[in-house]
C-alpha cells in the first residue's frame, strides 16, 4: 500500500477529531484504524503537533519556508553563508598568527 503523506493542516486537523473521539470513549486503536494510520503515527503527532493551534501551523509553514530560503540561500562569493563565514574564521586565525 503507497505511502500517504498528509499536510500539518491535517495532521492537526486528524489530533482534534481524536481528542473529541478519546472523549465519547473511543480506544486509540479504533480511532487510528478509522485515519488508517499506525498507533505509532498517531502517538509521533500528538508528540509533534499536540497542542498546536490553526494560526501556529501557518506561522511554522512560513517559518520553515524562511529557514530553507536562509540556508540554501548563497552570499556574493559563491559560497554558502556557512562556508563563507568558516573561511573568514580562518582567514582571521592566519592574521594572527594562530594555526588551524
């Protein structure tokens, strides 16, 4: 069976329903076996997501989306930020006198 991948929208979307599922005396195991997802799924996004709110999953959509641009992004040199800013280090050590 492939594999389904679901958004964060619907993985909180999936938790509420769950919680209100618990309250009217569902197990666990029936309500994953309704998502048709393992218990372990079910556990590692209560973990992950538990307690996160409509507007907060937004804001992390965008927060990840800002951390890949920063992190793939490249400085004028050519090089990675990180790259970049190890060289200088480096280059900085040498000024001194100190080896690497």
């Amino acid at each position: 069976m492939p594999r389904k991948s679901y958004t964060i929208e619907q993985v909180v979307s999936k938790l509420r329903e769950a919680e209100v599922l618990l309250g009217q005396g569902q197990t666990v195991g029936e309500i994953c076996r309704s998502f048709n997802i393992s218990e372990h799924t079910y556990y590692r996004w209560r973990k992950e997501y538990g307690g996160i709110r409509t507007d907060q999953v937004r804001r992390l959509k965008e927060l990840e989306k800002e951390n890949t641009r920063l992190t793939s992004s490249r400085c004028p040199s050519g090089r990675s930020w990180s790259q970049n800013f190890r060289w200088t280090i480096q280059s900085c050590g040498r000024q001194f006198g100190e080896t690497d």
